[in-house]
C-alpha cells in the first residue's frame, strides 16, 4: 500500500469490497460487531505488514497523550507502526483513519468528523473515513471544510440480504 494521498482510489476500491462482503445482519446491529467484521473483511484483501515498511490494519486502542499529543482513539486505522523504526516521527507511516458510527445522529457524525480532523492535524492521516452503519445517510454535510478534500463518507445498510453502499467524497 502507497500514501493513502498520492491516489485513494485503489483503497477506496478495496474498502467497498470489503463493505460489500459484510452480509451478516446481526453485523448491522451493533458498531463493535460491524467493526470486527469490517477488520475481517479488510484483512482478506488488503496485503499488509509482510515487511518493516508495510501497513498493517488495527483497532486503534493505544493513543496516548505523551507520545502522540492526543487521547482519541479512532475505530480502524492502517498505519505502519512506529515501533517498527524507520520512521523518526508518529505522524509518519500513517494512511487511513476510519470512525464508524451505527445510526449516527447529526451531533454524533459531527464529533466522528471532529476526531478524524485530529487526526489529520496531530497524525497526518491524509484519509479519512466515516462509515454510518446500518443507514443511508453519509452525514458528508457535517464534515469540517479542512478534512472535506480527504474524507470519504460511506454509509451501508443491508436490503433484502444484500448490502447497499452510499458514498459521497473524493473518489465517491
């Protein structure tokens, strides 16, 4: 995987994929059941962590306000690890940040857009991702003007089994 920022459109590709392969309802009911799903689906079709340089998929659980000027922890992120080396920066080696939300309101889509705007701005994530589940609404409306050229806003809902995609941002 190259710089999320150079050309999204190849993940982009990879991320609606991994959407559609979602088909378990029960996925659709809860944010941490999607997530675990999403993880899954991701890991299937995106080659990852082979070597020192390579990205690798997680559920964010570490942010810490020493090291990383922040406290937010975002639902996945694809990133090549600091601790890995190589990098003399945390902001470096960073390529998606992605917020799920089941149902979003419009408060709840704002501060998802929020955390990804951090994210931009302390970590350097040049794409971000929001992903309302189980809803046709992307909320794109709701994303700050400084992340707007880099975000992508999905929404996913199952219909008659199948699930249906709605996007809206770059490459969408």
């Amino acid at each position: 995987m190259k710089r999320a920022d150079a050309n999204p459109e190849p993940f982009l590709d990879v991320l609606q994929r991994a959407l559609g392969g979602i088909i378990e309802k029960r996925s659709f009911q809860d944010e941490r059941s999607f997530q675990g799903a999403l993880l899954q689906e991701l890991a299937r079709r995106l080659h990852q962590g082979v070597a020192q340089d390579d990205p690798i998929i997680e559920e964010e659980y570490q942010k810490r306000i020493r090291a990383h000027g922040i406290r937010i922890r975002p639902d996945i992120i694809i990133h090549v690890p600091f601790d890995r080396g190589g990098m003399e920066r945390r902001d470096q080696g960073n390529f998606v940040a992605i917020e799920l939300k089941r149902r979003a309101s419009p408060k709840a889509a704002a501060k998802a857009f929020a955390n990804l705007e951090l994210m931009k701005t302390r970590l350097n994530y040049p794409l971000t991702i929001f992903i309302n589940i189980d809803s046709e609404a992307t909320h794109r409306e709701f994303c700050p003007e400084s992340i707007v050229g880099q975000t992508v806003c999905l929404a996913v809902e199952l219909k008659d089994g199948l699930p249906v995609i709605h996007m809206s941002g770059p490459g969408g």
